[in-house]
C-alpha cells in the first residue's frame, strides 16, 4: 500500500524557559573561570539599611568557593526559597481570585465592559495601560501578575489578540517602574545612597512619564490597527482568527452581575486598594501584602455564597496553576546567587569603571546608561545593581561634572525597560507563562517597542544634563 507522506517543515521553536534560564546559569559558570575574582570593601550605611562599595577599595581576591556540580543544582533551590517571598503573594493572590472566578464575576464583569465599549476598543486599552502604569509607578510588579488572564480575556472580547492584553501589564509595569516617579526600590534607593532628597526632581519625571506612556501608546495603536486590518499579521495569527469569531458572540450576548458578583467584585478591589496602599504608604512587605488577600479571599467566599471546603479546593487549584511562575522566579534568583559565589560582579564594575574615567561627559554618559542596561542582563534585581553601581557611578559623575540626579535617572532608566525583554527576567518569564505566551512571540512583539523607548529615555538624560536637572 503507497502512503503518501506529507513532509511538514519543522518550525523552530525556542526552548522553555526553565533551559533558558539554566543556560544562562552554565554561562556564568564558564565565566566564573575567565573572570578573575574581585571584591570592593562595603560598609553598612544606617540610613538605608544596605551595604555599600567603599569606593576606590577594588582589589583581586582567591575563589576559595568554586561552583561545584552539586553546588549548581543547589542554587535552583536556594533561588526558588529566595523566590518564595514574592512568589507566596502571587499564589495567594491567585487563589483568591480562582475563587472569585467561581462566581462567574469576572467573567460577567469583562463581558458588561465589552458590551459597552462598542465603539470605543481602543480607548479602554489606553484606559487599563494607564491604570496599570500608574500601578507600576508605585513600585508594584510581580503582584499585578494575576490580572493577566483577565486582561487578555477582556482584549480578545474587544476584538484584538492575546499579545495586546498582556502587554497592557507587562507594558504598564515597564513603564511605570521605569518612570520612578515615586518608585522606591529604584529611584528613591538611589537618591538616598547619593544622598539627594528622595523623590526629589519629580518635575521632569513625570514629563518623561508621560513621554514613555504616549510612546507605548502610539506603539500599540499601529500594531491593533494592522491586525484589525489583517489578522495574519498578529503574532498569533492562527488563534487570533479563531477569536474574531468569538467575538461576534459576545457582543450579541447579554449578560449582568449578580448582588453576589457585585460583592466579591468590591471585595476584591478593595483588597487591592488597600494593598497598594499599604505597599506605597507604609511600607509593607510581601508578608502584610499576602494577609490582604488571604482576608479577601475569605471574605469572597462568604460574599459569594461558597462552602468553604470548596473554597479551599478553588483556593487551591488557582494557586497551583501558577506554580512554575516560583519556579521560573527561583532561576532567575539562582543566576544572581552563582554570580555573587563567583565574587565576579565587582570585577566587572571595576574594570567598566576603569574604561571610563577618562572619557568626557557625553560619552561618560553614554556609557554608564550603556553599562546599566548590561547589568541589568545578570542583576535583574533594582536595588541589588543600586548597591553594586551606584557607589561607583556617583564619584565618577563628580570627577567629570555629571549631575548626580542625572546619574540616577540613567540608573533608573537602563534599569527598567530591559527588565521586560531580557531572558533573565524570571518575573517576564513568569508573566508570559500566566499568559500562554512564548518568550519568542514576545520578542517579536515588543522588541521594537523596547528599544524605542531606551533611546528616547537616552534622549531624556541628555535634556537633563543639559538643563542641570539638580538639586546638584
């Protein structure tokens, strides 16, 4: 019998996260072996609670604690424990809203804004990028992440793609905490280390806020414009065929919240009020920001009507869903742990700050936003490049008549719009995975979009030394 066989091209497909991130983690050990081991002597400054680099203190020191096999595999679980923090609040954030969703008000509630948007699409996208911004310029991250569902379902009902809901957190996050309005890990850490009055400057931010934001805005303009025009130039053309069909059905469906929905719906928002008040006001920590929602999901329940035995089954459930954002979170901790065994963070600042101390102030500038954003590809975290960089960025601005606020803002800004694009993000990771999102089709998506923004953020700097963006 002939079989006729269909040859089918094989598509590249990127590897998961988990390798990419292990890759990573094996790069830093290769490099562990050429970069020779270095320390700058730290000392505690009382005022911020941090260590910081004495400067001028660099000198070479032996590895006596090379990165074993075992010691490999061991920083995973070392980096999934330090993960943990953040990670309990997104599962407990989760599983409360699982149990919301039991209720159907989610869903019922995306629907009722969809029926009355007709007309008026693009405008509630502008609507939720704003809200999430001003979220992002508050310091908040990682504890947006469950709202990603919910986004993409309501942008898909608007009748765009899945990449467009969940740029408008992952977009809103880069943006508002790139901004550093009043962000705290970047901008208020590194005033108070350079010793700036914190938050002071915020004028001049909050025009590039609003630069940054009109930006993304124009960005995803085009982009829903040319696949409302075509969808085979989605970057999910297939699924975004098939839900332009769906679509049409929930237009034509009528649909409205129950007293029971209304009531887990003020719940949980105030349960997000009050944590993000609490985050930015006093200063909570992950562990006051987790009993909010642990609260609102009890209280949820009772409001909904829901045997609590089957809560904690939802509860559950929800929270389970998202276990490989911990784990992806906990890799991304674990490149930071071999690089700080391999005692090579210091020697890369100390030989980028000698390339530099001769150079003047346009190329200087250039450079340190440059080396910021390099950084950030090994020290995702904000305050932990803070600690590292800014004790030797801000001597250097001196020497070279850099405003220190100046520096800050280069800080600042090649410390945040790489956080969503780089593969070392465990937090993008996680995002796209609560997304259903692969890293490549992000890429392709927003790459541009990054890359925009960084050069105009260079632009910003620019203005900034050029005006003497002070107090000094």
């Amino acid at each position: 019998m002939k079989a006729a066989a269909v040859k089918q091209k094989r598509r590249f497909e990127l590897p998961h996260p988990y390798l990419i991130l292990m890759t990573v983690m094996l790069l830093v050990v290769v490099l562990s072996w050429i970069i020779p081991s270095g320390e700058y002597t730290r000392v505690a400054n009382e005022a911020t609670g941090y260590s910081e680099v004495v400067s001028g203190s660099f000198h070479f020191v032996e590895q006596d604690n090379p990165i074993t096999f075992l010691g490999f595999f061991t920083s995973i679980n070392a980096g999934i424990t330090a993960a943990m923090a953040v990670g309990s609040l997104i599962l407990i954030m989760t599983g409360a809203i699982a149990i919301l969703d039991s209720t159907e008000a989610m869903t019922t509630g995306v629907k009722v804004l969809i029926q009355h948007a007709k007309g008026k699409e693009f405008l509630m996208i502008i609507i939720f990028l704003f809200f999430f911004t001003l979220l992002g310029a508050a310091g908040m991250a990682e504890n947006l992440i469950p709202f990603i569902p919910i986004m993409i379902t309501l942008v898909i009902g608007l009748g765009y793609d899945r990449l467009v809901g969940i740029s408008l957190v992952i977009m809103s996050i880069g943006l508002g905490w790139t901004g550093g309005i009043v962000n705290v890990y970047t901008t208020g850490l590194a005033q108070q280390m350079i010793g700036l009055p914190i938050f002071s400057g915020i004028g001049l931010r909050v025009i590039a806020q609003i630069i940054f934001f009109l930006v993304a805005v124009g960005y995803l303009y085009f982009y829903c414009r040319k696949i409302k025009a075509d969808p085979t130039k989605s970057v999910v053309a297939q699924e975004y065929i098939s839900s332009c069909n769906e679509e049409e059905e929930i237009l034509h469906e009528t649909v409205r919240l129950t007293g029971r929905m209304k009531a887990g719906l003020i719940i949980f928002f105030i349960a997000l009020v009050v944590q993000t008040y609490g985050a930015v006001k006093l200063m909570w920590n992950y562990n006051q920001m987790s009993a909010i929602f642990l609260i609102a999901a009890i209280a949820i329940a009772i409001a909904g009507g829901i045997n609590m035995n089957k809560a904690c089954r939802l509860f559950t459930k929800g929270a389970a869903d998202l276990l490989q954002v911990v784990f992806l979170m906990g890799l991304a901790q674990a490149v930071t742990s071999l690089m700080k065994q391999a005692k090579m963070l210091d020697t890369l600042v100390y030989y980028i700050s000698q390339m530099l101390t001769d150079q003047g102030m346009l190329v200087t500038l250039l450079a340190v936003y440059l080396i910021v954003i390099f950084m950030n590809f090994f020290i995702i975290s904000g305050e932990g490049k803070a600690v590292v960089l800014v004790p030797i960025l801000s001597p250097l601005g001196q020497v070279l008549h850099i405003n220190q606020q100046v520096l800050v803002l280069a800080y600042q800004y090649g410390d945040g719009f790489t956080n969503m694009l780089y593969p070392t993000s465990g937090s993008l990771h996680a995002m796209l995975a609560v997304g259903n999102v692969t890293y490549g089709q992000w890429v392709k998506f927003s790459w541009k979009l990054w890359t925009l923004l960084s050069a105009v953020a260079f632009g910003i700097i620019l203005v900034a030394q050029l005006i003497n963006y002070g107090p000094f």
